[in-house]
C-alpha cells in the first residue's frame, strides 16, 4: 500500500480531504485511486495533456518525484503545491 | 448625498469577479465574499470560473467544482505546444431555445459546449480547427502568450446564431450552433501587422450586440471603436480611440460608453485621468460623462468585462480595486469601493 498525503491547500476544494492507502505500483495508478476516492482531484494535479503540473510537486519520502518515479509498498508519497509566492 | 444614492441603488446587486474574491455589493455594502483569495476570471448565475497559479483553471457551480472543459488529447496551439485549458474568459446561456446550453470561451482560444447545464463539455470543432487557426498564422497572443476567446454572443431571437471574439483573430459568426463558422473581419484594422487587412489576426477586445436592434453591434477594438448596423457583415470605425471596454444603451442603438486608456503600452488612463466618454449619434460626437470620478491623476484601467450597464444603472471595476457605480446612465458617477484588487469581471 502507498499511503497518500496531500496539501492542506487542496482542503479548500475538497473538504474531506485526508491522508489515504491505495494499492497501486506506479504514480498514475496512485493518481486514479485518488480520483476515485476524490473526484476531479486528478484535474488539479493534472493538466490537459496528463502531465503534471508546472506548479503541483510529488515527493516520495523525502525525494521529489515525478509522474514515471519507482514507487515500492509502504512508501509516503505527498502532493505539494510549489512555492510561488516568495 | 451617497446614502440617497445608495437608497435609490437598494434592489440593485452588484457582482465583481477581481483577482482575489468574488465580491457582491447590495444597497452599496459589501454583502458577501465568495471565493476568497482566489482569482475569478469569469462568472454567470451561479457558475464561476477561476485561474488558479498551482491548480489550474476551474469551474464551480455554487462553491462545488465541477467538471471544467478539457482540451481534447493531441490538441495542439498555434505555437504546436500541447492545448491545455489556461483561462476560461466567458460563460454563456444558450438562450431560450437551448435551455441546457452553456458555452464557455477559453484561452487557449476555444470555444466549448455543453447541453446538459454543464455536467459534460465538448470543444467547438468547426471553431477549433478553422482555417484561419490551423492552416495560418492568423491567430495569435495579444497580451497573453496564446490568443483566447474573450466574448461570447447569443442571438437573442436564433440561439443557433453565435459570435465570438477572439484576441487576437477577429469576430468570427456561425449560424448552426458551432458547425460552420464566417469570418467577419470587414472594416476593420490592424495596424500592427505588415497588412492592416488581414482574412484574421484582429483584436476586438470587447463586442457587443443590442438585445433589440440586433444588426447593431459594438466594439471596443484594439485599434478603435467600431459599429456594424448589419450584423458584423461590416464594420465602420468611429473612433480610433484605445481601450477595452464597451457598454451600450438598451434601448437607443446608437448609444454607447467607453473608457479611454491611453495606448497598448502605457495601459494607463489617457492623460492619466478616469474618464468616461459617451456618444449618442454613433460616434460622430463623444462626450465626457465622467462627474464624480477622481480628478487626480489615475493609473487603473477597466478591462474587458469590466464595465456593465443594465437599465439606468452603470458599474465598472479597475485594475486597482476600484469601483463606481450610477444610477442615471452615466451622467454622474459614485465610488462604490476603492479596497478590492484587479476587478476581471463585473455584472449586475
């Protein structure tokens, strides 16, 4: 299981937003679980052409990611928004 | 004095889409704040779109987000990038024979239909692959890095019959609900380009039809204000005065009120003063119509969308969070608020 944590920030456009499990073995799989649990969810992480977007920063554990980084069960994977403001 | 004013406003709403909230005034009182911190770019009824720096552009309907248009995979810009949704500019009704019909204008510059009041999107193909975007450099950014579709216009007795503006392309009309669409460009210039006339590559920033005389359209275009008396087919200049925003009278067509900005690069006030012109012989004469704004010097401009009149009553919202309000047309104004932030969009 990968345990998903996301930005406070999401919380706003999502209310019930909370750290979840999914079973998934790539980040595009982990991204249609959280559709699922959060409908739309994808669209905010997501642009248009399904790349991530310009300002939307994965990590796992500690280490950024990107849409194609190697995930392996048990790791925290987390959805930031990049700073922007200074 | 201001109470009388806002005594006489009081069945009057006003609401403002700025760059940090969308803000609604009643009697001259801020009533509500929806959508805080967040830059509305667009709204009708209860739909509100906003530009969102980390999330993107999104819709809502009644606070709940719903499904936004998408660019169709493999949709390329004029630039060839990969189309993703950026803005969306204007959401409309599709009029009376159309009751499910929404259309919303995007940039990059697109036009998308829905006929289930929003629950499903698809792009205006006849639009999307006209051409003049497709096989030519007729379409491009003015003042965005990709053109976009700024206005939408349902015909109020054939609600097959669509205009948009795009920025920069032109006016472009369909008489079957987005399957075919006519250029209509005649009259107009563009002085930027190495051919002022071109089939496309216009910039009308704002245009208009009067909901009685509907072969009369306006527009506040990059290179002046023009009038068409049949149906855009073409296009007179009155003036070539710059700036972005046009209302006009719902009863007289030959009627019309704009506010001066100086030029495409200063993008302040002309002489640095708010100034509300008004003609009422289709742009033979102007007058200034400007009692009650500031006198000193003003750097805010009214953009597109920004000015609204319904009846008597006129608003219009700056770049600097500003808003005024009358309630006699136009002969005198009153400042509303002077605390927002960059107003994008303003209705009654």
């Amino acid at each position: 299981m990968i345990k998903v944590h996301f930005t406070s920030a999401l919380s706003r456009f999502f209310p019930n937003l909370k750290t979840i499990e999914v079973d998934a073995s790539t980040i595009p799989e982990v991204l249609e679980s959280v559709e699922i649990q959060y409908p739309g969810m994808k669209s905010f992480l997501l642009d248009d052409s399904g790349n991530l977007r310009k300002h939307v920063n994965i990590f796992i554990g500690e280490e950024m990611g990107n849409l194609h980084s190697e995930i392996t069960p048990g790791d925290d994977l987390f959805v930031f928004q990049a700073l922007s403001g200074g | 004095m201001i109470f009388l004013f806002f005594k006489r406003c009081l069945v009057v709403k006003i609401r403002i889409g700025t760059s940090k909230g969308l803000v609604t005034y009643e009697n001259g009182i801020e009533m509500s704040c929806q959508y805080p911190g967040l830059n509305v770019t667009a709204f009708h009824n209860d739909f509100v779109a906003i530009a969102h720096k980390h999330w993107g552009a999104k819709l809502f309907r009644s606070g709940i987000p719903v499904s936004a248009p998408v660019f169709p995979q493999g949709s390329k810009t004029v630039s060839g990038q990969a189309a993703n949704l950026r803005q969306i500019w204007h959401i409309k009704e599709g009029g009376e024979k159309y009751p499910n019909r929404l259309w919303i204008a995007t940039e990059p510059g697109a036009l998308f239909r829905s006929d289930d009041l929003g629950e499903s999107w698809k792009i205006v193909e006849g639009l999307w692959n006209h051409p003049t975007r497709i096989n030519g450099q007729h379409w491009f950014g003015a003042g965005k890095d990709l053109p976009f579709i700024h206005s939408i216009i349902v015909h109020p007795e054939n609600n097959d019959c669509i205009y948009v503006s795009v920025s920069c392309a032109g006016i472009f009309k369909t008489m079957d609900s987005g399957l075919t669409w006519e250029i209509m460009n005649d009259g107009m210039r563009a002085e930027y380009l190495p051919n002022p006339k071109p089939v496309a590559g216009y910039d009308p920033h704002q245009v208009l039809m009067h909901p009685k005389h509907t072969n009369v359209l306006w527009q506040q275009n990059h290179c002046g204000v023009y009038r068409s008396t049949n149906g855009g087919a073409q296009w007179d200049e009155l003036s070539k005065q710059y700036g972005f925003c046009i209302a006009i009278d719902d009863q007289e067509p030959d009627e019309a009120w704009i506010i001066p900005v100086e030029n495409e690069t200063s993008r302040i006030p002309t002489n640095r003063r708010l100034q509300v012109l008004r003609t009422r012989d289709s742009g033979i004469s102007w007058e200034d119509t400007s009692n009650g704004l500031p006198k000193t010097p003003f750097y805010g401009i009214v953009l597109r969308n920004g000015l609204v009149k319904k009846g008597r009553f006129m608003a219009f919202g700056t770049t600097n969070g500003n808003v005024y309000c009358s309630d006699d047309k136009g002969k005198t104004w009153q400042c509303l608020t002077t605390n927002l932030t960059k107003v994008n969009y303003i209705s009654f």
